[in-house]
C-alpha cells in the first residue's frame, strides 16, 4: 500500500487505492458483492465515492482488499455527489446518455400519466444488471426501481 496516511488521503486516492487493490486481488465486482452481502451496484458506487458504505460494510470491504483500516472513514462519510456533467466520449457511457436524451421525455410523461404529477425517486432506488442471452447477441438487462414521489402543492 501506499506509504500516504489516511488523513493525507483525498476520496479520489482512496478510489484509485480500492481499484489498484481490486486488480491485484482478481476479484470482481460481483464476487466482492457477495463475499460482503451487497448488490454489485451499491458497491461500486459507493467504492468510488458516490455513495457512503455502512460501517460493518466498510469494513468487511476494506478487510477483503486490505485497505488500511483508517480507510473505513472515508468509507463511511457521506460523499458529495458532484460528476462531470459533459457528455461522456466513452461509448457505454454515451449511450446511457443518449438512451434519457431519446427516452427521457418519454418516461417523464409515462411516469406523469400513470402516478400523477412527480418524479421517481434516485434516492430511494434500486437498480440491477444482468446478462440475458439471446440468439441475436447477448442483451444487457438494465432494472431500475425507483419510489415515485408526488410533488407537493404548497
């Protein structure tokens, strides 16, 4: 590891840390999911600073990729959740984009119509993703479930 203290460390060196950790121990996002009992999604998230683990999950995941231990409170905090807003050059990640550019009216207004004026929650979330298997190429299963939320009329 590297020589750096904990309070040296900014959440970006301890992303860099936990990814450099992953790789040297050969373990997937799944297989870490499993081995600490969370969604593969959540982990990621929070390992990369945008969501806080709870502690016994901060530190079963800093255990397993022998983070120190002072990493638990980096872990821990609560993030601010602040992402380069310019469309992603990535191919996968562009395409993320383009699906809300294209789709997201679309959803707003479906969503409006069969809930009422609001909005489906990103806080109150979940999400999962698959491999489906197809004759045609295999298909990426993207499930979101989101809590729908009224707007208030104040």
């Amino acid at each position: 590891m590297n020589k750096m203290t904990i309070d040296e460390l900014t959440r970006d060196d301890l992303t860099a840390m936990i990814l450099r950790a992953k790789k040297r121990a050969g373990l997937g996002w799944q297989q870490i999911a499993d081995d600490i009992g969370m969604s593969p999604v959540w982990l990621h998230s929070a390992a990369t600073g945008m969501n806080a683990f709870p502690e016994d999950k901060a530190r079963a995941f800093a255990d397993l990729l022998g983070l120190p231990d002072s990493a638990v409170d980096l872990l821990t905090e609560s993030p601010l959740k602040v992402w380069d807003q310019t469309v992603p050059t990535d191919p996968c990640l562009y395409r993320l984009y383009e699906m809300i550019g294209v789709y997201g009216p679309t959803i707003k207004a479906l969503i409006n119509e069969k809930f009422g004026n609001g909005i489906m929650s990103a806080i109150d979330f979940s999400m999962d993703l698959d491999r489906e298997p197809n004759p045609k190429g295999d298909r990426v299963r993207l499930t979101i479930s989101g809590k729908y939320l009224a707007y208030s009329n104040w």
